[in-house]
DNA sequence: TCTGATTAGGATATTATCATCCGAATAACC
DNA sequence: GGTTATTCGGATGATAATATCCTAATCAGA
C-alpha cells in the first residue's frame, strides 16, 4: 500500500516530528537514527521541503524541521509526492466502459482505492505519534454481522 | 493498490468466467479481447494455472478454463502470486519495536494492510461478476458522524 | 576570511517490475 | 504421420523505483 519510499518520508518526519521546539536536524542524523540508507533519504527530505512540508537551513548547524503542525499534516500529503493514488480509469471487465455507469467490477476497484485513500486523507502525523483511538480505522475492522454478507 | 500484474490476472479470470460451461479460451484471444499484452498475459496465466486457479491444455483447440468455483476464489488468491501483501515488520518510529507491544504507528500501520487484505479476502470473482450490494465494501465509506473522530 | 558542516541538484548505478522472444512439448485434425 | 494451434519454460530486453556519487551553494563559527 505505501511504496518503500513514501514509508521513508513518514519515518523521517515522525522523527522530526518527535524533536519538540521545532529544533534543526541534519538529515544525516535522521538517516542514520533510523537505519535509512542516508543518500538516498537525503533525496526524500529535499523532495518534502519542496512541498513546504520541511523547512531547511543549509551550512552548519543547520538541518530540517517540520514546517506544518503535525495534526493538520495528513499521511496523504506526505506520501502523494512519492506515489500516485488516483485511481486508474481502465476497467476490471476490459469493454469501453462508461464512466458515468461504470460495471460492477469497476465500481468496486474504484471504491477499494476512494477507501484506502480516504485511510491516508483521514489519518494525521499526530494520530500516529498520539496513541489516539483508532478513530476512522475502526470502520476498517472487519464488518459486524449485520453489515457482512 | 493492485499491481498491473494483480489487474491483469483479474481481468483475465474475469473474462475466463464470462465464459459460461467452462469453455477453453486461447491466451491470445483473451489477450485481444481485453487488450491486454499477449506474450506477457501468457505469462501471468501459466502461472494461475500452476497455482491450480486454471485449468490447461496445449495443442490445438486448447486454452486456458477456469479451475475453481467464482463464488469461492477471492481477489486475495488470485493477487497473492504476484505481489506480497504481507505487512512488513519494520516500526515506522524506526527503533526497534517489541512486536507484542507494538507502537501505536506500528499499529495502525498494521491495520492498513489488514484492512487492505480483508477487502481483498471478502471480494469474490463472483462478487465482481454479478452485481451484488457492496457488502464487506459497505464498511470502507466515509464513516458516520458518530464514529468520526 | 578560512574551514567544516550541511542542503541542493545533477548524473549515474542497482534492482524490481513489466514485457518480449524463442525453442520446445503437446494435442487435435487431416 | 504431418501440419497446425496451443501451452510451457527459459532467456532476454525495457522501464520504473530505489539507491549512490559527486559537485556545487550556503551558513556558522573560529
């Protein structure tokens, strides 16, 4: 579901994350405190301050830090700069299929991708560092009985 | 969600199934018919075929039929070959993470994928054929105010 | 102003996934 | 038995994801 390197950037910015008074961390230390190989996470961070989610200082002393507050920063965000999750528009039964009155097979791909997405839009960095009830991860949980088929 | 490969795979059998008193269907022909590339959709059945999912015979007047019951081959069985959807044990919080009493990042990413595994479980082929109601699809909408947190 | 620490960015290597090619083996039909 | 249609399996090629390398640009501190 998350790609090698979307899981990467969660990492690094739960790390920062947990650094209180939004202190500068060099993406070395980042790298190597959480055994990514550092090269290549030093690519990722450069990736998310462009996005304004890390803010950066170069030289000495200097390093990242989260620039969002982290309960208004979704998994979604992080993750969708390293991966797409638009859902593909090719239908499951091969036939031209319209969009509009899409068959059943199609109805049901695009509802696991809008369910898994709306997991990833739903949950914030602060959810996964808080031991916050599961929230909308319950209504994942397998279905109760009078909902299964 | 799915790999190119998983969709492939899907159509294939979904195209196979179409075909009512489990006719035998050439690789190419449900290539063409699905538009599908030919020399790499034999790959993929050969290998549903090993997994016992079709049934073959080479020759002429031979192809590919399904082996298996739609009602009781789920998306999971069918996806599995190709692409591992086990949940991985590395800690997104990096230190390392008694697996008993996991970190709430760890579990949540844990309930991700089971969630994402348990939709692929409930799902049938014939699911996907017939139109039947959502069902287990029903509990991944937008959850109701009450549980949202 | 020099030096060391650090991000920025381009180029390249490595690996996995997706795709193609080719020579068999097998079965139906004439 | 020969011919044609088809699956099977191995080898190879293309593309995308992952990872590394190298050279700047920038900043703090001596």
């Amino acid at each position: 579901m998350l790609s090698q390197t979307g899981v990467y950037a969660l990492q690094a910015l739960l790390h920062l994350a947990s650094h209180r008074n939004g202190a500068q961390v060099p993406a070395a230390a980042v790298a190597r405190e959480l055994g990514i190989p550092g090269t290549y996470l030093a690519k990722v961070l450069q990736r998310l301050a462009r996005e304004g989610i890390l803010g950066s200082t170069r030289g000495a002393r200097g390093g990242y830090r989260l620039a969002v507050d982290p309960s208004s920063l979704t998994v979604a965000r992080v993750v969708t700069p390293f991966q797409d999750f638009r859902a593909p528009d090719a239908c499951l039964l091969g036939g031209p299929c319209n969009p509009l009155e899409p068959c059943t097979a199609h109805a049901r791909r695009s509802a696991w991708n809008a369910a898994a997405l709306d997991i990833l839009e739903k949950t914030t960095l602060a959810d996964l560092l808080s031991g916050a009830p599961l929230g909308s991860l319950r209504s994942l949980a397998y279905p109760t009985s009078e909902e299964s088929r």
